[in-house]
C-alpha cells in the first residue's frame, strides 16, 4: 500500500474512532444516554498530524515527516497573502450579497480584531494545529509532485471536507449541506495551497490560512450584526460561491501553478 493512502485511512480512521462518543451521544444520534461536550472534537482534529508522523515513521523509518522549518524565509507572504484571500472570500464578498442593508452601513468596525482572533491561541490549537501538518505539511507535497498544484488542492480539499462527515451528525456543527461544505472546503484548499506554495511550503503558513478561514465565520457575523439579511440564496451558498470564485482568478492569474516557483516543474 502507497503512503498516501495509508495516510488518508490513518487520518479518517483515528479522528472517526475518536469522533465516535461525541457521534452517539445525546448530541448526535442518541444511541446512548450521555451526553459529550463539543470540546470532545479537539482530540480527532489531530489525526492528520498523528498519521502523518506514522506513516512517515513506517515506510521510511524515521519520524521526519514534515519539516516545520522549510521556507521560513518567505513565510511572511503567506502569512500576509492567506488571511486577506479568507477575509475576502468569507467576509467581504459575502457581506455585500447577503446584506440588505448598504454596505456602508455593515459593522466593517469588526476587522480591527481579526488578526486577534487569527493568532489566538485557542484557534491555532482548535483544529489548524492537528490538521495542518498533515493535509499541506505532509500530503499536499506528495499530491502536487504527482498530479500539479490545482488538481492535488482540488482532491485534498474533498477529502478534507469529507473527512469531516461524522461531524454532520452532530448538533450544531454546522449549517451547511454536505455539497455546499464541499464547495467551501475545496475552493478554499486551492487559495491555502496558493499561500503554502507561496511561502516556500511553509507549514505555520497553512495553520495560520486554517484558523484565517475559521475566524472569518466568526467575523462575518460580526460585520452582519444588526443588518437584515436576505434568506435566499443562502449564506453559506454565497460563502461557497465567492470562495470559488476567488479560487478561479487565483488559477487563471497563475495558469494554475498556484504559487509554485516558474523553475520548478509541475505535473
């Protein structure tokens, strides 16, 4: 069996298993009595960097599976490049269509402690800690040298979202169907390879565009509080619709080398 796909089995596996109390309890499809709180989702959401580390360790006996180091020198692009590219295409693209309201009347006040929530410790810890140095730091490599940046963004993207299935069984997860998560999570896999590829390969940039998307959820609400808000198309639909978009011109703008240097070949 190929690394890859014992990474991907290794990811899926471990975070479903772990996953599972929270699945059927009280809050999901209350096969049992007790109930789990949502802080049970932390432990799963470090498999990816759990398989990465084995299965480095299995087929190549050591346990330098990804190198947290490589392209610190160029990481201030992407550490600069990824939080605007989310701000864009979660917050101010889909302020401006789902608000009735004028846009000059929207709480745009709010981008004042975007970078607060960006670099809080609890947003790198929550997700983009455990993820990160497994879906960009181990497997986007691997997938870009075999199939090019746009098609290796494009399949680590659904098999990210889909990762995340269990997590639909559980109340107050999330709003959003499974195609329009899909949607979301694979454009914005595109514009997190275009910021990774950026940098050098830079894993602390991948975790920073991670927690850069998720607060965005957070400060659109802010930036929509008070505004009367249209019901259709719905909010996560034009966050999926904008995030795509965006990924289209940061495609066609870089003929899909996606920050990957011109002297380096691509697939």
């Amino acid at each position: 069996m190929k690394p890859l796909a014992v990474f991907f089995i290794l990811s899926y596996g471990i975070a479903w298993l772990l996953w599972a109390p929270l699945v059927v309890s009280k809050r999901g499809l209350s096969l049992v009595s007790w109930d789990v709180a949502m802080i049970w989702m932390l432990p799963g959401s470090y498999a990816p960097l759990l398989a990465a580390f084995i299965t480095h360790r299995w087929f190549n006996r050591n346990w330098r599976a990804v190198d947290f180091l490589r392209g610190w020198k160029r990481s201030w692009i992407g550490i600069v490049v990824a939080p605007v590219l989310a701000l864009t295409g979660i917050v101010i693209i889909p302020s401006l269509f789902i608000a009735k309201t004028a846009a000059a009347d929207l709480q745009w006040g709010v981008f004042s402690y975007y970078h607060l929530l960006v670099f809080h410790w609890g947003s790198i810890a929550g997700g983009p800690l455990g993820e990160e140095p497994g879906w960009r730091g181990y497997a986007l490599p691997q997938l870009q040298e075999k199939y090019g940046p746009l098609v290796a963004s494009i399949a680590l993207g659904v098999l990210w979202a889909l990762w995340h299935l269990p997590l639909f069984l559980v109340e107050g997860w999330s709003s959003s169907p499974v195609p329009i998560y899909v949607l979301i999570l694979t454009s914005l896999s595109v514009l997190m390879a275009f910021s990774f590829n950026l940098s050098g390969g830079n894993v602390i940039v991948a975790i920073i565009a991670h927690s850069a998307g998720n607060s965005c959820s957070h400060l659109l609400r802010g930036v929509l509080n008070g505004a009367e808000t249209r019901e259709t198309p719905s909010g996560d639909l034009i966050i999926g619709l904008s995030l795509a978009g965006l990924a289209a011109i940061v495609t066609i703008t870089t003929r899909g080398r996606l920050g990957v240097p011109k002297t380096q070949s691509i697939s």
